[in-house]
C-alpha cells in the first residue's frame, strides 16, 4: 500500500492520464449496457402441454399425464414433477434444480418425452412450451373492428398475418392469440342423406383425403433445351372444390359430398375469448425470450405492428398497443431510478460542501462520487449485470458511501497539512512525507471499514431461487462501486490533496474549518455527560433496545412489497362447469363497469384459453387487464373494483398486479401469494377437504380473494357401450366412438394451405343435428353393410359427475387453494392464521398441508439471511480482532448492532402510513417487513460497525502514546467526530432521495431496504456517539495493559 501511494505521489501526471483514459472508456461501456425493469428472472423449469380434445379430465390424467410423469421422475437435476390434467389438456411442469442450464434441462425432457411419446393417444400432440422470461409477456395488442368487421377475419389477420410477423422478430419467444373465430373449413354431414345414398363415414373420410392429395409428377427433361417441372394443382383450395368433390367407388359415380354434407367456412369451436374497451376483440400476447431486452424489443414490436397497419390491415379494424405495456412501466421505473440517483448525487455534495465550507476539499470530494460510479458500472458487463431497477438501487445506497474514503481522508490530509503548514519552518515536514503519515493514520481504518462493508452486502451473494436473481445484482453493483472508490481514494484523491491544498494560515493550529470546530464545541459538554454517568447510558440503550424488539415482534411480514404497476389484474371466477358463453356475459359486464371508474383508462378481457399457452384457464375463469392513472386515488381504485367484483353472485374476484402475478405463478403455479397445497391419497377425500378449507377461509378477516375448490365434480354426459348389442349390429366399440367423436368433437382431415394461412378442414355433424342430450341419443350410428341404428340402441346414455381438474405434485394428489392478504393484513399474518384454523382440520380429515408460493420464498430468503447474518457477525468479529489487535475490542464495536436495530425499527414503524393511521383510529395495522427490509437490517450492520471502528482504532492508537484510558476516549471521540458525521450524513441523507420514492414505479423495491438504512444508520451515528464512549469506559477494564501494549 506505501509503495503504490508512493508511485502515485510521484507520478501524478500519470495517474491523472490513466484515470481520464479509464473514464473515457468506462463511459463507452456504460453506454452500450442493456435496460430493463428488473434482473433477469430464471426458472429452470420445462413444461409439456397436451392437447388431447374430445378426452374427459380422468382420460387425460389416466393416458396422458401418468406416462409422461413417470418418465420425467427421476431425470438427472429434477427436483419436482407437477402436473394438471382438464377436459383435453394436459400439463405436466418439471422443475430443475435452481443452478441447472435451462437448454440441458430442455434436452433432458426431450430424450424423454420422445421415449414416451408412442405411448400415447394418437390424438394427444405434446409439444414443450417456448423459452419465455418469468416476466416476459412485455406487450398485448388488440385488434378491435366496427360492424362491419368479420370476427373471422379479424382472427385470420391476427393468427397468420400479424402474429407470424411478430415472431420474426429476433428476442419474441411466443406469440398467443386468443378471441375472434378461429376460420376452418367445415363438412357438416347429414347422417339421413348418407344413408339413403348408402355411404358411410369411412366414404366420407376417404373423399375429403382423395382431395388433398398432394402427388409429385416430376419433370419435362428436355423442352426446347429446357427443363420444366409439373406441377398439379390437385389439392382443394377452395369450398366450392371440396363441395363438388365426387364420393369414390360410389354406385352412380356421380355422388358429390355436397349431396350429403354442407362444405363452408365457419368458426372453430371456441375455448376462449377476448374483448377491449367493452367491444369484442381478438389479443395477442408478445412474450420474450430471457436475456431479450424488453424496451428494445418493444420498439420493435411497435415499428411492426405500425407498418403492418398501414400496409395490410383492412381499413375497419384497429390495432391497440396500450392494452398492457411492460415498457411504459419500465420507462417510468428507471426514470425514477435516474431521478432518485441524480438527486442523491446533489444531496451528497450537498451535505459535503456545507460541512467542509471548502471548495478545494470537496471538489476533490466529489470527484471520486461520479468516477467510482462510472467505474463501477464498467464492470457491470464481467458480471453479467444489466441497468435496472435494481442495479441502479445499488448504485443509489452505494452513493453516500463511495465518498466516504475520500472524505476521511480528504479531512485527514487537509488538517495534517494545516497543522504542518502552522509549525515553525524548520520543523515543517514535506507535503509529499506529510500525506503519507495522513495516509498511515486511517489506511487501516478505511481498508478495514471497506472491507467489512463489502463482508455484509455477500449474504446478498448467497439468496437462491427468485430472491436471489433479485438483489444478487443489488449487492454486486454496490460492492462494485465501493470497491472502486477504495481504489481512487487510495490513488487519485492523494494526487489531487497534494496539487491541490494550499497550506491553512499559520494561526490556525487545529486544521478544522468554522464548521467542525462549532460541532465539537457542542459535542463536548455531551461527550463529558457520557462519560460522566457511563453506566446510565449504556442501561439506557439496553432498555430502548428492549422496546425495539418488541415493537418489531408486532411487524407483519411479505416477501416482495407491491409494485407500482400502472395496471391490474383481475381474475373473475365463476363456478366451474360455467359455459364459455355465460362467463364470456359476466367479464363483460364487469370490464363495463370497472372501464367507469375514475383513473381508469383501459380495460383488457381474456376468458378461457388461448392455443398454446402456457397459463390455459378453463372456460369459466376470465382476466381483465386494468390500465390506470398513477396520479390518481390507488387505494380508492382498488376498493372499488372490489366493490364491483362482490357485487356478481356466484363469482369469486382477485386483484393483482401483471409482475406479481407472473413471479407467484412461478413459484407454485398459483396467481395468488399464497398457495396451500391439500394432499391426500383419494380424489373425494380431497375435494372435501378443500371445500371444508375453503369455507375456513371465507370467514377468516386477513383473506382478501381466495380461489378455492376448483377439483370438483361438474356434470358430463356418459356413454357406456353395449359390446353384445355393437357387435350384432356389425359395429366395434372402436368404430363407433370413431363416428360419435366425428359428429360431437369432429375430426381433423387435413388443411387448406393459403400462403401463411393453415385451415384446418373437420368434419362434424350438423350443429342443428348436436344441441341436447336427445340428439346424442338420436346419433345415427352406420354400419359397414349400410345398417343404421340409434346410438341409445347400443349404449346407455346418462348424465352424471365427473372430475373438471386433477392436480398431482410429485405423484401425489392435491387440492390447490390460492389467496391474498387483505389490505390491512399481511402475508405473514395470513400465513400463521392459516396454519393455525386450517392445519389441525385437515389433519383430521386425513390430509397434509403445505404453503407454497412467495410465502414460501418468504420464509427461506429469512432463514437464509438470518443465517449468513450470524456467519458474517463471526467474520466481521475476526477482521475487528485483527484490526484493533484485541478480540474484546472488537466485541466492543458489536454494540453498534442493536444500535441500528433501534433505528431501522423505528423508521419502519414512522413510515408506515396505514399504521399510523389505523392507531389514529384506535386500532392497529401493524408495518410490513419484507426481503428488502431484512436486506436492509443486514447491510445496514456494516455501516454502523464501521463507526466503531473508527473510534476504537483513534482509541487504540492515542492508548500507544502513553493517555490514560479516559483520555483516549475523550480526544478520540472529539477528534474523529468529524469524518463519522460527515461520512454518515452523506450516506443518511443520500438514502432519503429513495425513501421519498417508495410510491413511485421502480422505487418499491428499494424503499424498504432505504428506509431500514436510513434509519439504522441514523441511530447508529447519534447513539454511537455517546454510547461508545460510554461503553469503552465501562469495559476499559477488559482491556488489560499487556493486551493494551500488544495492540
């Protein structure tokens, strides 16, 4: 260390080359990282969808779901297998363990799949979902039509024109649509007409195959010196070509398929549906893929969806691309990041130039504040960091910090230099041997200090699952910066002190400025109090901290705080079973009504299920995409959606945010923050136990929403055949469910290939023939010699229950209840009453329970933080030892830890509006305590242990020539009051900028952990003050001589 502060003293031209030429290119770094809201999110999870149409909940989890699950069981890395099985879909979810390569867990389930895919139905397509971000569904758009606009052409547009170019676009992962009529062409047989023309459906099904055959017919080898390829135009294109499609190996031969079968274009039967601004709507859904830069990617996203408007989009229909928007939240979310940096910035130059009233010490205060930044962000790219809300919260606690090296030693080498400067000449020393004494003074403290700094923000390191990929980027980008400041206040800030500082007059002998010398002449008379009744102080912060921790005992807890969204997510549930028609009436009418509400200004509907998306809902569930003024009444907005939503009977509502939604469902598969998972071994078992919990739930005052009992039984129409009364007839039990499925399901026969366009071509039975149980019964079945009979004839036909959902998690059944907390509780709370009204009945009733969810999250990123916390009050006890060269001096400075303990309390408990509030009132909402609070508590230890430190060390070393205990403390607190007032304020009042921004997109997060600091810092400045000088008196006796002399 001498030697590089030598090299610097005696090159500083060269030191001040290298910093500008670092500058330079640390700014053209910086320049070019990527932006987003939040570090990437990555669940190393892989999920198989199934369709399997026409197949009830039971045949799917029987023939599609068990298979696949027994094969992924066991694969290397696999740390869960979940599945979901309802009428025609599967899904089956393999979570891998938090640090596995999501392309190897891919490839795993590949090998997999393709081993078990033979196995199943033919009828079940598996595919594995795309790549997407956690957060990754960046942007809907809606198209929306007048009257005269064709809902089938507004789904064709959208499914083959818009949503193909979309994905073309590098970093789109996956585009849904959903709404509109899906357009296909249609062959609605009529079985009489078949049957006085003597055909069957096998004729039928061979016809519509005869015309699409797609037959090569090679090449002319040599026309005049050229070769010619044919091609046949033998595939339909058109219904009128399929309509007068002649029936193959009929008697007449001139038996067409319209003589049987109506041929047209209609809409496919619908599993969902969509609507914006109260009018129908087909949505389409933009997903990302993970390291996709989200506002780039909308830009381009928006420049082709404007040239798609202008140039292919017919001139009644409309394109919406402000239904939901992820950017704009980001755009809002880093503005306030960049605001609440810049003024933390001012704040702090702020603080140093009234504290110092010298131009020349904080210019070059200030300096080493944008340079460590800078330089910091430059290495932003060696640790795969990007600009954030969250790298640049980092950056925003780090910035009261990164000048506190330079202030230390910027006030040490101007008051050595003052005080040499008033010596006689010929005692004078060199400024060059003068700075290096300075620097030998607080190297040790400063190195040490940064050190210990850096040792709190690693439990950051060490966060797993979700959690982790959220403040991980938090403490590195910190722990950059500060490192960087360490590196230019122990290089550039002596080459500037020593250019820069002019010696103080010779009268001046102390080398403090007006402003240092007025608050150690207040600090002095209190300093003497303290030390005069030690033993009064040192109780009295016993008993403060007392009152501290019980105060906290009474915090509420969640895992992440709400985020300023500038849109909702309602989920509007009705009883399962409800057609797609009905629950289409009710999200409309409440889309309606929510689209009245003052400060909002979009609605976005989506009921059911889209093709091929991961998040498939049935048909009774719909979600509604509330864009709303940040400006307005947030709360007001809320409570009346919810009044809107209590106001529907026989529904269940959920509000949200678009973010947390997508984070919970990650974490357990749920929209809501808690998750109870009821396992049993027998699906009525089960269904009752949820049904009891659900009824628990209702009557308890913490739950806000709750989803519950959506494993029950629903009606569905059976139909048992009767193989004696089939065969007899001449008809398998296999060719007549063939002919059933054709009329009620249909089947898929081929397509209709226009450009981008695919359309399917199904054949079915008449609507008008399929609308009630009596037209079941009525099916007219055909053998092959030509016999017709009455499906009742060879069946029993009955209406009965059967199971709309299974769920299984490792193989195991469950019941899956989600809820919320209510607005005045909290997610602890909520969990603890849980666990105390559900867990005994459910134990009674055979069951288990297990809370999944961000609760869960919750409950391990606390265990993991109170854990390395411990470990890391070990190390820090090392590094003190060392430093102070006593390990009872370092157990001295511990007590700065119940010193921030009081303060972070205390700025929780002044924060909280609905507390104080409710107390108002006279009752009591208790405060929330999150991640980012416990992130808080633990960084803050640093900070004030530094403090300490500092005392000690000036105690330690005025100890080693020759004053007497009581002497130390007294000249070593007057002495270093200074710079530990300076280097707190600095970083106290640098923290309020992000205190003030807790009510602003992007500052969520980040609030909590600023407010803990904040006021843990506070405290911790002002107690340690007085009270370790107090404390060291009491305890001097620890210290014998011998250890005295040896540190």
């Amino acid at each position: 260390m001498n030697a590089l502060l030598s090299f610097c003293l005696r090159n500083r031209i060269t030191v001040l080359i290298i910093t500008a030429a670092l500058s330079v290119l640390s700014f053209f770094v910086v320049a070019q990282l990527p932006v987003d809201v939040f570090p990437e999110l990555k669940v190393p999870r892989v999920t198989i969808q199934t369709e399997a149409g026409g197949l009830s909940a039971e045949e799917v989890e029987q023939y599609v779901t068990i298979p696949l699950v027994s094969a992924m069981r066991g694969s290397a890395g696999v740390e869960r297998v979940s599945s979901s099985s309802g009428a025609g879909l599967s899904f089956v979810w393999v979570d891998f363990d938090w640090d596995t390569d999501i392309y190897l867990a891919r490839q795993i389930v590949s090998e997999r799949l393709a081993a078990v895919r033979s196995s199943l139905p033919q009828e079940a397509e598996c595919e594995l979902a795309p790549i997407v971000s956690v957060t990754g569904e960046i942007m809907l758009i809606a198209i929306t039509g007048d009257e005269s606009a064709d809902l089938l052409d507004m789904r064709r547009i959208a499914e083959f024109n818009l949503r193909n170019r979309l994905l073309s676009i590098p970093g789109v992962g996956q585009v849904t649509v959903l709404g509109g009529r899906m357009p296909e062409y249609q062959v609605l047989y009529d079985p009489e007409k078949m049957r006085q023309a003597g055909i069957t459906l096998t004729d039928l099904k061979a016809t519509i195959e005869a015309s699409q055959s797609s037959i090569p017919a090679g090449y002319l080898e040599d026309v005049a010196g050229q070769e010619l390829p044919v091609q046949q135009a033998s595939r339909t294109a058109t219904p009128e070509q399929l309509m007068r499609t002649l029936v193959p190996g009929h008697p007449s031969g001139v038996l067409r398929l319209e003589d049987v079968a109506e041929v047209k274009i209609d809409g496919a039967p619908r599993r969902g549906n969509a609507g914006f601004q109260g009018r129908p709507a087909v949505i389409l859904s933009v997903q990302k893929v993970p390291g996709a830069n989200t506002k780039e990617l909308t830009e381009l996203v928006d420049a082709a969806v404007k040239e798609f408007e202008q140039s292919q989009l017919p001139a009644n229909m409309k394109l919406h691309t402000d239904a939901y928007r992820q950017a704009d939240f980001i755009d809002l979310s880093l503005e306030n990041g960049k605001e609440t940096l810049c003024i933390a910035g001012i704040v702090v130059m702020i603080v140093i130039l009234l504290t110092l009233l010298n131009l020349r010490t904080a210019i070059i205060t200030l300096i080493t504040m944008p340079l460590s930044v800078l330089l910091g962000m430059a290495c932003f790219p060696l640790c795969g960091l990007a600009v954030n809300i969250m790298t640049l919260g980092g950056l925003a606690v780090a910035v009261g910090d990164v000048v506190d090296n330079a202030i230390i030693f910027v006030e040490n080498a101007w008051r050595s230099l003052s005080r040499n400067a008033a010596l006689p000449p010929e005692k004078r020393r060199s400024r060059f041997r003068v700075l290096m004494d300075a620097r030998g003074e607080i190297v040790s403290s400063i190195s040490f200090s940064s050190l210990i700094i850096l040792l709190v923000f690693a439990p950051l390191l060490f966060l797993s699952g979700l959690e982790g990929q959220f403040y991980r980027p938090l403490g590195i980008s910190y722990m950059l910066a500060l490192a960087a400041s360490l590196l230019v206040a122990i290089t550039l800030v002596p080459v500037l002190c020593m250019m820069w500082f002019k010696p103080a007059k010779r009268s001046d002998t102390s080398g403090d400025s007006a402003s240092a010398r007025l608050i150690k002449r207040l600090y002095t008379p209190v300093l003497n109090f303290c030390l005069r009744f030690p033993k009064s102080v040192f109780g009295s912060l016993l008993a403060i901290t007392a009152g501290a921790v019980w105060l906290g005992s009474t915090f509420g807890t969640s895992f992440l705080p709400p985020f300023n969204e500038d849109c909702y997510t309602v989920f509007v549930n009705t009883v399962p079973g409800t057609s797609l028609a009905e629950t289409e009436r009710i999200s409309q009418q409440v889309m309606k009504e929510i689209g009245k509400i003052d400060g909002v200004k979009s609605v976005a509907q989506r009921t059911g299920r889209a093709e091929n998306d991961e998040h498939a809902e049935p048909v009774s569930a719909s979600e509604l995409l509330v864009r709303v003024d940040l400006s307005q009444n947030q709360r007001r907005i809320r409570e009346q959606i919810s009044a809107i939503l209590h106001g529907i009977p026989g529904t269940s509502g959920m509000i949200g945010f678009p973010l947390a939604h997508r984070i919970s469902n990650a974490l357990s598969g749920s929209n809501s923050e808690i998750a109870i998972n009821i396992y049993g071994q027998e699906l009525p078992q089960i269904r009752a136990a949820a049904k009891k919990a659900a009824e628990i739930l209702s009557s308890m005052p913490e739950v806000a929403d709750a989803r519950a009992n959506r494993e029950v039984m629903v009606d569905t129409v059976c139909i048992d055949y009767n193989r004696e009364a089939l065969a007899a007839c001449g008809l398998t039990v296999a060719e007549a469910a063939e002919q059933v499925s054709a009329a009620l399901n249909g089947l898929k026969m081929g397509e209709v290939i226009r450009n981008l366009d695919h359309w399917n071509i199904m054949l079915r039975l008449d609507p008008e023939l399929r609308t009630g149980i009596d037209d079941v019964r009525n099916l007219q079945l055909v053998a092959p010699g030509g016999r017709t009979m009455r499906l009742d004839d060879v069946a029993q036909i009955y209406r009965t229950e059967v199971t709309n959902l299974i769920l299984r998690d490792n193989s195991m059944l469950k019941a899956m209840i989600s809820c919320n907390p209510s607005l005045d509780s909290n997610l602890g709370d909520l969990a603890d009453a849980c666990r105390e009204k559900l867990d005994p009945v459910m134990n009674e009733m055979g069951c288990t329970v297990d809370y999944a969810g961000t609760i869960k999250s919750r409950e391990q990123a606390g265990n993991r933080l109170y854990a390395l916390g411990a470990v890391v009050c070990v190390l820090i006890v090392l590094l003190l030892a060392t430093s102070l060269g006593s390990v009872r001096r370092a157990l001295i400075t511990l007590i700065n830890i119940p010193l921030c303990l009081v303060g972070g309390i205390a700025a929780i408990f002044l924060t909280s509006g609905d507390t104080l509030r409710s107390i108002a009132e006279g009752g009591y909402v208790p405060p929330i305590l999150s991640v980012s609070s416990l992130v808080g508590f633990v960084t803050v230890i640093g900070f004030a242990i530094r403090s300490g430190l500092i005392l000690l060390n000036r105690y330690r070393s005025l100890e080693a020539r020759g004053l007497s205990p009581e002497e130390a403390i007294r000249a070593g607190s007057t002495e270093r009051v200074i710079p530990i007032i300076m280097t707190s304020l600095t970083t106290i009042l640098g923290l309020l900028p992000l205190v003030w921004a807790r009510d602003q997109p992007g500052g969520e997060l980040l609030a909590p952990l600023a407010i803990v600091q904040f006021g843990g810092l506070l405290s911790a400045t002002v107690l340690n003050l007085l009270v370790m000088p107090a404390t060291a008196k009491i305890f001097a006796r620890w210290i014998s001589p011998a250890e005295r002399r040896d540190s």
